[in-house]
C-alpha cells in the first residue's frame, strides 16, 4: 500500500463499531487509536 499523502482522507464511520454498556470509553478509544497508528494506514492524527 502506497503512503498516505496529506491530501488523502479516510474516514471511519462509528457506527461500524459495537460496544457493549460496560465498556469504557477512553479505553475502546485507545485501543483503537493504537490500532490505527500501528497499521499500514499510518494513521499519526486522529479528530474525534
């Protein structure tokens, strides 16, 4: 896979997430991000 340019965007939509009511969310965030950053999309910035 190519490298991200600055001028490349991807989104993803919360809705393909499931949590269940005992989940925390600071930590299914940082989860998350640690998946993100630690993929091919090298994902360094992340707007919530």
């Amino acid at each position: 896979m190519a490298p991200i340019t600055s001028a490349e965007r991807y989104i993803l939509h919360l809705s393909d997430l499931h949590f269940g009511t005992e989940t925390s969310p600071t930590n299914a965030f940082n989860q998350l991000a640690e998946d993100l950053k630690g993929s091919d999309l090298q994902c360094h910035r992340l707007d919530a």
